[in-house]
C-alpha cells in the first residue's frame, strides 16, 4: 500500500484564531441572499400597495388586494410596454420625470386653452348649421373712452423710449467714428 514518506506529509495544522466578538465584526459586504431581487424570496413575494405605487422594481408576484393588484397590472403593462423594465433606476426616474414634464404642460395648455376653443366650435357650428352670427360684443362708451386714454399713454412713454434710445445710439455713432478717427 502506499507508505508516507517526509515529502509528502502535510505540514501540521494552524492554530485556530480567537472568536472575535460581535461588535467588532465588519458588516457584510452584499445584502442577505433572501433580499436580493433575483432570490426565490423576492421571487415568491407579494408587494404591497406602496410598493406597487412608488417601488423602483416590482416584484413578480401579483398583490393580494383588489387595489393593488388592479395598479400592479397596469403598471407591468406599461412598463413592459415602453421598455421601462429593462432600464436601471435611475433612467426610469429620468423617463417618468419627462413624462411628467410633459403631460402637465399638456394639461395644462388643455385647461387653459380648451375653454376658449370649445365656444369657438360652438359659434361656428351655430352659424354653419343655423346661420347665425355671434352677437358683437356690448362695449360701453367709458370702456372705449379709458381704453383710449390707456393707450394714448402706453404710446406717449413708448415714443419717448425709442427717442431716447435713438439719441443714445447716436451717441456710441458718433463715439465710434471719433475713436476710428484717432480723435478720441
């Protein structure tokens, strides 16, 4: 059988290190394996409402209340949708930051604007369909007497601007020219 001889003994065991104590131990580098997003616990957990409503990243499994199963399937819809599953936290930050951006300034130039529009259609289509015109607008003689007064001033101080604005660029004219001719 096999005989040992000195070169292929081992060499004799360590001795074993203290236990250090628990406060002195250094915290894991990498979080538990059960909380990582590609372990069977995230796997088979289900979000709950909040998670479903401003997680980052959703788990797999559906909600268990009506609510946020309801908002769980359309949030999956819609990022599977437009990709957004694929892209990392901060880019589906940045995508629904925009979006945001986006449909409140539409919104906003709905709230604002569609009003107006709408009694618009409404003139045109009486006068398409029943040939009416829309009345003129009732504007009282004061109203034109202070509108005209308002104007008169608002083009007396915009006169007297440009006329000094005029003389002021006269001024840097002549300036240049006195400098181009060594004068100055």
């Amino acid at each position: 059988m096999f005989k040992s001889s000195p070169r292929t003994r081992l060499p004799p065991a360590a001795p074993a290190a203290p236990p250090t104590p628990k406060s002195a131990a250094s915290p894991p580098k990498y979080p538990p394996a059960s909380r990582t997003r590609s372990s069977p616990y995230e796997y088979s957990r289900a979000p709950g409402t909040a998670d479903v409503l401003f997680g980052l990243t959703l788990p797999y499994q559906a909600p268990r209340s009506v609510l946020a199963r309801a908002l769980w399937r359309r949030r999956i819809w819609f990022e599977t949708t437009f990709a957004l599953s694929m892209l990392e936290p901060w880019e589906k930050v940045l995508v629904m930051m925009l979006l945001y951006a986006a449909l409140l300034l539409l919104g906003t130039g709905v709230a604002l604007y569609l009003p107006q529009h709408l009694a618009f259609l409404h003139a045109r289509a009486a006068y398409y369909f029943l040939g009416l015109e829309p009345a003129p607008a009732s504007v009282s003689s004061n109203t034109l007497s202070s509108a005209g007064s308002s104007l008169s001033s608002v083009y007396g101080t915009l006169a007297d601007a440009s006329e000094g604005l005029w003389d002021a660029g006269q001024a840097v004219v002549r300036w240049g020219r006195a400098v181009a001719s060594g004068e100055a």
